[in-house]
C-alpha cells in the first residue's frame, strides 16, 4: 500500500476501526419498532458483531414523498450503533426505488426482451440507463453522503445492491444503446462489419435504425450474434455507470472510506473484473446451499474468483446464510455445526469478514422464511448460539485481517465476455454451459488441496506453472497471444474443446479450428461434433479406461502427439485428448469431456507435470488452504465438511504449532476434527 494506493489506504483505515474480521450482517431496523433496535444492540455486542449493513431498502421511508427526506429513524439507529461501537455499511438504497418513483415516473421501469413492461413490487425495478432514475438515485445518495460524512458510526459504504445488469429494452435504453454503439464503432460501417451484417441482408444505413436484441418469440430466426453480444457488454456498462455516478458522489464526502457494491460471485450479467476495479474493495454474497454435497466445492470457487479479482487481495463476504436460503423448491435448515466451518472458509480463502443476510429475521415481505443471526425463536435457539459462538471464533482469528493467501501455482481463465458468447443461441450445442465446464476442471484441484486463482485472458500468467483454460470460445488477438507466449515461455497449458473459434465481434475466425490456437496446440480440428445425449465412446487415458460423453472433436494432428485415444465408434483409435511441445512449454488440449475419473487423473498429470503441488494430502471432504497473517506468519485450515470424524497427519517437518481457535500452543502430528470440525493453525514464529 502506498499514496498511489488509495483503496489500500481506505482498506487501512476499515481495518484499523474494526481491529479484527468484521462480524456481522445486513441489518434492517426499519422493519421493526424502535423498541427492538436497543435489544438488537445489546445481542450484536453478545455476538461481537462490529459492522452491520444499514439501509439497503430504505428509499421509500427516507424519501417518502419526491424532495421530502425522513431521517430521523435512521439518525437514531446509526446513533445507538455508534455507542456500542458496531460501525456500519451504509447502504445507499438505490436497489429498490420508491412506489412513487414508479407512479409519477412510469418510464423508469425496465422493459424486457418480449417488450414487457416489470411492475413495482419487488425490487430492482429501474432501468439502468433511465436519466430520471439516475437524477433521483444521485439526490437521495448525495443527501445520505452530506448527512453522514463524518457520523462515528460510518465504516464504509456500500452502493445499490447486487446489481444485475438488467438488459433493458425501453425507449431509453434504445437510444442509449444506440450512443454506445456510435461510441464504439465510430462509423456504422464499422458496426456493419463487426456484426456481420452482410449474413440475411442485415446492413445498417445509420445507428438511429439499430435496436437492442429482441427476444427468440419476436424473431423468425436466430438473432444477430454480434449485436447480442454487444448489447451484453452494453447492459453491463449501463448499470456499472449507475454505480459509479453514486460512487463518485459519495467520494465527495467521504474520501477516505471505503466504497463496495455487493458481488454474486460466479453471476453471467456483470464483467466484475471491471466492476472490481472501479470500487475499493470486492464483497460477495454467498449462498451455497447447506444439504447440496457439493455445497463447500461451489462455495470454494466463489471465494477464490472474489479473491482473484483484485488480484488476491482481501475481500469482504457481506452475506451469507445462517440456515436456509430461500432458492425456491424444499430449503432445508442446516444441519448442526456447519455454520461454522462454512464461514471459515471464507476466511481461509482471503475474506476479512463474516457477514450475513440479515440480522434479524423479517416478520413481513418475500423473505419472512429466509434465515438470520436471529431467528423468529431468538436467542433460544441453536442457530442464536452457533452465532455467538462463531462470533467468538472470528475474533481468534483478528491477526489475519489484511493478509493474502499465496499466489496459486495453477490459474484457470474467467472471460465474462467468454461466457456470454459461449452461452449463446445458435451453436454446434445449446447445451454448453461456461460454469459447468469450469467446475469439471476445478472439482480435482479442489479435492486435491490444490489453490487455483482466476485469471482474465489479458493478465500476465507468468508467474504460474499451470494455465487451465476450459471452453474458450472467445478470445481477441490481445489474449490468444498471451497464452501463446506463456506457453512459448516455458508454461504449461490445458485448454478443453470449443476454444480459440471466435473473435471479439463472436465471427469465426479464418483458416479451420481452433483458429487461435492451431498453432499453439499443434492440431486442426476436422469436425465440431457434439455428441447426442446418452451417446458415449470409450477411450484410454495413462492406462485407464474411461468414457467420453457431450463433445467429441475431430482432431488431426499437426505436430501435436497423442495422449488420449477413442478405443471405439467411429472415432476409434483417433486422439482424444493430445499434447504439443511448443517453445519451451506444453500445450494439452482435450476434445471430450471424459468422465469424472479421467479428468481428475487429466487435471493432475497437468498439474504434477508442471511441477504444482498440493497443499497437504486430506481424507476427501477435509479442506486444507493456507492464509497469510498481515504480518506474513502461515496458517493452515483444516476444515471438515463432513458428518463423519475425519483424522489428518500433519507433516512434523512442517512449523504449525498454535491452534487459534482454541488457543492451545501444541498440536499433535495427528489431528481429529470431528464432524463439520475445524482448526486454524499458526506457524511457529
Ligand atoms: C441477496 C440480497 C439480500 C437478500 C438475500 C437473501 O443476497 O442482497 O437482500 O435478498 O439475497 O436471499
């Protein structure tokens, strides 16, 4: 951190309020009388909650008639906050405008693709590139900035909430759309060739007579894929613009306080490596559900795609779920005592926070079953002791506020724009999915205790043994020759099928697949041939026999030597899987995608081969991640996700000596953690 560091410098000063991970959650006292507020007050301090989320849906009380402003409860609440030292999130309420805003400005509401007008009644109910929206969300936002400048209780801010990148289709956005376009392309005959437009005589005269993608129902077939792809990337401007405008307001006021607005961790509509450069530190909301077996995995690459967007700086998990999470269908409670391994997960995975969707359990509204620190039943049930006890905890934990996990070995790449491409209509496949593919590649590193960090196409790879890169469908010139020179430069690379085959405007590119990448991964690729469901074909990996389902590329090689092959179909004896030495690197590319033990014993090769290594060996379920302290001492987590008692052999040659979380200065070499069991072990010093 240093003067040129202005988010480090306003992390800095988060941290030296807090004095310790902040413990807490989203807290609505607007729901209840003022009564309750002095009894939340008194269970936060029980629970050793030092920062709450306030405001988040407060719009219509604050502003309850257009220009007339009501902050007297709020004045109070962040008073009574401020004396028992609980800082606070303020929450500019942007997410959710007011009934009157929608009545007297009915063309604030957004539009969908089938031209649907969304109703007042939820929330998120704006349209991003609404001016009217836009004047009314700054003023509220400016008069909560000028207000509270200075208030003991502010810690920080936190703008909107979980923006979706509404993709609007109302008059507005329209024009809007159509000023980016001309903002991009400079002409329209730029426009022209970058969509493609020459394909079923679609040429634009003039950007007045382009219009954002209508929906599959009001077209008689495939829409264009360049201008839906653009309006992507629009949709995701036009609200990243909304949050900057309030960011910017608020940094008038309070220049030294940090500004986050609320992630959803692997969510398609928001680019957040640009979302996560333009405010000061990045925070998700996390949902894993707690009865789903795979629940901790999909929590793990949350947290280290968070972890990676400010390249591996701390992050803030703002919510999480005590219990259930209302998804829809049958929410199950969760079971006892994986609340608390659940969250130090988190924390072994770089947060500086353990935070949850809400404090207090809402009477009223969509959320009334949705869990909370506390509970209908309050402090007499389990989950009100859990809390209290995982408050208790995270304070153990205070000396590892501010501090990174190390760089990983291996860096798998994440391009949003990757994503929406690949997701879209008209492909070899519909039934490509970019996360799918992504967790078939993290699942073994995962169970292996091996740390992955993501990566944009675009960052300097160096510094990795291994780049492992599924399913990318999109790559500009910038990034294709970026892979190619780390791979030239001595690293090692894994790609997976339907990569290297568009350029940035989604057009095919020249010369056969995958066009990116012929050279690098010393290969053509004949056919793209997706597989029919329930059609599978033997092959032989390293000795083994697996299955290959889904997808299965014609390759020819060029250069490239064989690694896996088809043992059957017609395809028999023809490569599967291959591997090209290029410069003083490996490129590995695989044509199918095998079943689960073929990967796992796939991912490994690469990673073994590339000289990456595990963190330590674990009983499967059992989780070991290593966290620096601020001052740069190790720890180890280990973290039972299980039901079962599971016993872990530390290395003796390794320095672990305190167990945080209980405080005892000795381990043995051999650990039990009981079910859902977790330690936290600090190196020697
Ligand atoms: C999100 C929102 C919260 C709440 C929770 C619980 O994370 O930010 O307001 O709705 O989900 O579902």
């Amino acid at each position: 951190m240093s003067r040129t560091d202005p988010a480090g410098e306003r992390l800095a000063g988060l941290r030296q309020r807090l004095q310790g991970l902040a413990y807490g959650g989203d807290y609505n006292p607007e729901q209840w009388p003022a009564g309750t507020w002095r009894e939340d007050v008194r269970l936060m301090r029980e629970a050793g909650v030092n920062l709450v989320t306030v405001g988040v849906f407060s719009w219509g009380l604050l502003e309850p008639r257009p220009g007339v402003f009501d902050f007297g409860r709020l004045d109070e609440v962040m008073d009574l906050l401020a004396e028992a030292g609980v800082g606070v999130d303020l929450a500019t309420p942007t997410a959710a405008p007011p009934s009157w805003l929608a009545h007297e400005h009915p063309q604030t509401l957004p539009v969908d693709a089938e031209g649907r007008k969304i109703a007042f009644g939820a929330r998120l109910h704006f349209c991003p590139s609404s001016p009217v929206y836009r004047y009314h969300a700054a003023r509220i936002t400016e008069r909560l900035a000028e207000r509270y400048a200075g208030h003991p209780a502010l810690a920080m801010w936190h703008v909107g909430n979980e923006y979706v990148g509404f993709g609007c289709h109302c008059p507005v956005s329209v024009a809007h759309f159509r000023r980016w376009l001309a903002d991009r392309y400079g002409t329209v005959d730029a426009l022209n060739d970058a969509w493609g437009t020459a394909f079923w005589g679609q040429r634009y005269d003039s950007f007045d007579h382009v219009g954002t993608p209508a929906a599959r129902s009001r077209l008689v077939s495939g829409p264009n894929p360049g201008q839906l792809l653009d309006f992507a990337r629009f949709s995701d401007t036009a609200s990243l613009e909304c949050f900057t405008a309030e960011r910017d307001i608020i940094r008038r006021h309070t220049p030294g306080l940090p500004v986050t607005t609320n992630f959803m961790g692997s969510f398609k509509h928001l680019d957040y490596w640009r979302w996560a450069a333009a405010e000061d530190v990045v925070s998700l909301d996390i949902y894993a559900k707690p009865y789903d077996p795979e629940g901790q995995l999909l929590a793990a690459y949350n947290f280290d795609l968070m972890r990676s967007l400010r390249g591996g700086r701390p992050w803030l998990m703002l919510e999480s779920a005590t219990g259930n999470n209302l998804t829809g269908g049958r929410n199950s409670a969760r079971p006892a005592g994986q609340l608390r391994v659940r969250s130090l997960q988190a924390v072994a995975r770089g947060a500086d926070s353990v935070m949850f969707f809400q404090w207090r359990a809402s009477r009223a509204g969509a959320e009334r079953f949705h869990s909370a620190m506390v509970p209908h039943g309050g402090t007499r049930t389990r989950t009100w002791r859990e809390v209290v006890a995982l408050g208790r905890d995270v304070a153990r934990l205070a000396d590892l506020v501010g501090g990174s996990c190390d760089p990983a070995d291996v860096a798998m790449l994440w391009d949003w724009e990757n994503w929406w491409a690949l997701e879209a209509p008209d492909h070899p496949s519909g039934d490509l999915r970019f996360t799918a593919r992504i967790l078939d590649h993290y699942r073994p590193l995962w169970h292996a205790n091996i740390p992955v960090d993501f990566a944009h196409p675009h960052a300097d790879l160096s510094r990795y043994r291994l780049v492992i890169v599924p399913n990318l469908y999109l790559v500009d010139d910038a990034g294709a020759d970026n892979l190619t020179a780390y791979v030239r430069g001595g690293g090692h690379l894994l790609m997976s099928y339907f990569s290297g085959i568009v350029d940035q405007h989604d057009r095919v590119r020249p010369g056969g697949h995958p066009g990116a990448f012929r050279d690098l991964l010393g290969i053509d690729i004949d056919e793209l041939n997706p597989l029919q469901i329930g059609e599978a074909y033997e092959l032989h990996h390293a000795g083994h026999a697996g299955t290959a389902t889904d997808w299965q590329d014609v390759i020819l090689l060029n250069g490239a030597e064989q690694l896996a092959a088809y043992t059957a179909g017609e395809q028999k004896g023809q490569p599967a899987a291959t591997r090209h030495r290029f410069g003083t690197g490996t490129a590995t590319y695989l044509g199918t995608s095998p079943d689960p033990g073929t990967m796992r014993r796939l991912v490994l090769d690469c990673a073994t081969g590339a000289g990456v290594t595990p963190v330590m060996d674990t009983p499967d379920g059992v989780e070991a991640v290593r966290r620096r302290a601020a001052d740069g001492t190790d720890h180890l987590f280990l973290l039972n996700h299980t039901t079962e008692e599971a016993t872990v052999d530390l290395d003796p040659a390794l320095p672990w000596s305190v167990d945080l979380l209980n405080g005892q200065a000795a381990v043995a070499d051999r650990l039990r953690l009981p079910p859902f069991g977790a330690v936290v072990l600090s190196a020697e010093r």
